[in-house]
C-alpha cells in the first residue's frame, strides 16, 4: 500500500517508493532501480533528481543514464538542469535533445554556460540545430524564444479534404498543436483552425470558412510577460508568431504560456519576500545567503529610520512605559495591514487590472477599507488599553494612532507600488521595505506624537 491509503499502482512517487530507489542507488542494484523508476512520468523523475543529494544524484544518474530522455531534461528544475546534463554521456544527452521541440530545446540551452550549449548543438542535425541557433539569437525572455519553430500551416484556399489528405501525407507533425494556421502566398499568417473544427466540417468545406474569431499574431520581439497577458487575456491555446516583416517564424502553444505565468508568480512571491527570484532549495548555503542579504541590509535601514522617529520621543516614553508596551501592537497592525494592500497593488499590476484609468478609485477604496478597519480595532484596542492601563486618555491616543496608521498602511501599500512601476521598478522586488518604512514611521510618529500632545 503507498502511504497515502491508496493501492501502489507502479507509477505514483511516493514516500516508500522513494526509499526504495535510493537503496537500490546505494547498493548498486541497477534492475531493481530500472524497474522502480520506469513507470514513472517524467515530471516525478526530476522531482526525484531534485529532491535527493547531490552525491546520490550522481550515482543514480550514472546507473540509469542511458534512461533519461528530452522529457525529464525539460521537466528538471534550472537549478540542478546543467549539473544533471554536465553528468551524463555526451550521446544519451544528443539522443534526448532529439526527442524535443524546437522550444523546449531553446529552454534547456538558454540556461547553461556557452561551452555547453556549444557541446549540444553540435550534436543536433543540421535544421535543428539552425532552428534552435536561430531562436537563440531572439532577446531573452522573448516570445522567440519561447516559440516552437514546428508549426502546421496550409494556404487559405484550401478546403478541409485538402488539408486533411496533407496532413495524412506528411512524414512529421508536431508533438503538440491545436490550430492550422493559414497563410497568404508572402508566409504571413491571416487565421487559424482548430483541429476540432477540422475533423467536424465536410471536405468541400472551405478552411477559410471555419476560422476561429480568437486569431491574433506575436512579433517575436515581444515580452513573454505580453505574451502570457495574451494568453491569458483572449483564453487562446495557441498564437502565431511572426518576424518584423509579419511573417510566420513559428507558433507558442498555452503550455508554454501558462509555464511563464507560473515563473512570474512564483518570482513575484519570492520577490515580495525578499529572495532572489530564482532561489530554490538545491542552492548552496552562500547563494541563499548572498540571495537574501540585499535586502535584509535594506530592512535594517529602514529599521533604523523607524528607531529615529522613536528616539525623538524618548523623553515621552520614559514618562510613561505604558507607551513601549503598546507600540509594537501598533507598528504590528500596520505592517500587516500595509502588506494586505501591497499585495493586492502587485498582483493587480501583473495582471494589468490596476492601470492609470481606476487607480484613483482603487486607492479611495482601499483607504476606506483602512479607514474602517482603522476604527473598528481603533475602537477594540482603546478599550483594551482602557482596562489594562486605566487612563482614558491613553486609550483615545491608542485608537486614534490606530485609525491614522491603518490608513496611512492602505494609501502607502497601494501608492507605492504603482510608484515603483511608473519608475521602472518592480514593485514585487521593492515594495515591501518600503511600505514597511511608511506604516512603522507613521505608526511609531502617530502615535508618539499623539501622547505627547494629550498625555504630557
């Protein structure tokens, strides 16, 4: 049984079948290793070559490297990718490049050093290895980069019984595709059909008849950012991509797509923490470490100018100790309402949702909503202070610090971050010592400020 409840059924990666796989990498055993890891996808194979140490990753790479193919190249993480292939012999990494697309080549090569790529190509047959030279030569993180060069096209004159008869006639298609593209005499893309439509229409049928209104072409010069905005936008499954000239150089599929959208959101998540946007737990001690002091020194000096604003008031503390008690809960509140707000701005940025157009509603809401949460704890913490210090004036200073810090969090964390972008700056990578600077100094001044006003 897996450790899930579940019936074993040979194919799932778990705990158990783990265990055994390494054993077998210890004891040399390479049958009883050909025989766990062989029913297995792809995807849990890299997971596995992820997940275990460096030492046993060699040894197993060397027992069962005849075995790996394009599929686990292109499923292993960036991070372990070259030190997997560097690992491997020379023929078994040319076989397994052949296996792939143009596209998924393009990502393996675009992340190792020069010498390697060199190694690669050079065991490509001739129209691959120009297809895959020729979308290297595309800017990085480009939709010509991101394209596959394979691409199903027909002239848009053709019928449905014309395409098909190509289609049964020709010795290659690709992996995967979705849509016929049609082209003018010039190569340039005009609209696609999909396969569905394809198989479903009579063979009389005009092509050009059944095209599909979601049709839209790339410049392979674009952003892939753009690109998956596009995607994700239009609901497409597939997009033409075309030169300057606006001809057809290839076709990005909604794997790849959706593959950048899931890169953009783990970097965002990583970034708004403060961690080098490609860390991953195979790093070593010095770059985790070097990937975060950047901005840890950052938060310390904001936490120094947040200390300045405290120490101007250090007479009004002195007087009343009450104050040091109390004012974490405020820098507290603040920070995470900041961060609620910062949150909201960034994805909205990525998404597009927040622009200059909605941006003055969208900060009057969010100020509303700090306005009331302000109140509402404002009101909750005054009658806690109240009870626990027995000064009633305490207590209003507290509330009203409260509802100041909480709207000044809700402005900041939403004002920042489109500042930030309006500079060229990415707001995930950014905001949030920022924001923290603005809710800690107005915190700890508001509410200083406030008692020493009332109180003294």
């Amino acid at each position: 049984m897996a450790d899930d409840g579940r019936e074993d059924d040979g194919t799932v990666l778990d705990a158990r079948r783990m265990a055994r796989i390494l054993d077998c990498v210890e004891g040399g055993d390479t049958p009883e290793l050909t025989r766990l890891l062989e029913p297995l996808h792809a995807a849990d194979v890299a997971d596995l070559l992820e997940q275990i140490g460096a030492e046993q990753r060699r040894k197993l790479l060397a027992m069962w490297s005849g075995e790996i193919d394009g599929d686990i190249l292109s499923e292993i993480s960036d991070s372990i990718r070259e030190e997997v292939i560097e690992s491997l012999p020379p023929d078994v990494v040319a076989e397994a490049m052949r296996d792939l697309d143009t596209d998924d080549v393009v990502d393996i090569l675009e992340d190792l050093e020069e010498p390697a790529q060199a190694a690669i190509l050079s065991t490509l047959e001739s129209a691959d290895r120009l297809a895959v030279e020729q979308a290297l030569a595309y800017p990085e993180y480009s939709a010509g980069r991101l394209m596959q060069r394979e691409v199903v096209t027909a002239p848009e004159h053709w019928t449905v019984g014309e395409m098909i008869d190509h289609l049964r006639s020709v010795d290659w298609l690709p992996d995967q595709f979705y849509h016929v593209i049609l082209v003018d005499p010039r190569i340039k893309p005009v609209s696609y059909v999909t396969l569905g439509r394809l198989l479903s229409a009579r063979r009389d049928v005009a092509l050009k008849s059944i095209v599909e209104d979601s049709f839209r072409v790339i410049e392979a010069g674009e952003p892939e950012a753009d690109v998956a905005y596009l995607f994700n936008q239009y609901h497409l499954i597939s997009c033409p991509v075309v030169d300057v000239h606006g001809r057809l150089v290839g076709v990005i599929t909604i794997d790849d797509a959706m593959n950048v959208l899931d890169e953009e959101h783990q970097e965002d998540m990583l970034r708004m923490a403060g961690v080098d946007d490609e860390a991953t737990l195979a790093d070593t001690v010095w770059e985790a470490t070097k990937g975060r002091a950047l901005w840890l020194f950052v938060n310390l000096l904001t936490a120094i100018l947040a200390s300045v604003v405290i120490s101007a008031f250090a007479e009004t503390i002195e007087q009343m100790v009450a104050l040091a008690v109390l004012m974490p809960i405020v820098a507290s509140m603040g920070g995470n309402a900041g961060t609620q707000s910062m949150t909201v701005a960034v994805r909205a940025l990525a998404t597009r949702d927040l622009t200059p157009r909605n941006a003055a509603r969208v900060i009057r809401r969010e100020v509303a909503v700090g306005a009331i949460n302000g109140a509402v704890f404002g009101l909750l913490m005054a009658l806690v202070a109240g009870v626990w210090f027995g000064v009633p004036m305490l207590a209003a200073v507290i509330g009203l610090a409260m509802v100041l810090t909480l709207v000044a969090a809700a402005f900041g964390g939403i004002a920042i971050p489109m500042a930030l972008e309006r500079a060229g700056i990415d707001p995930a990578l950014a905001s949030g010592p920022f924001v923290t600077t603005v809710t800690d100094v107005v915190g700890f001044f508001a509410f200083l400020g406030l008692a020493s006003w009332m109180l003294l």
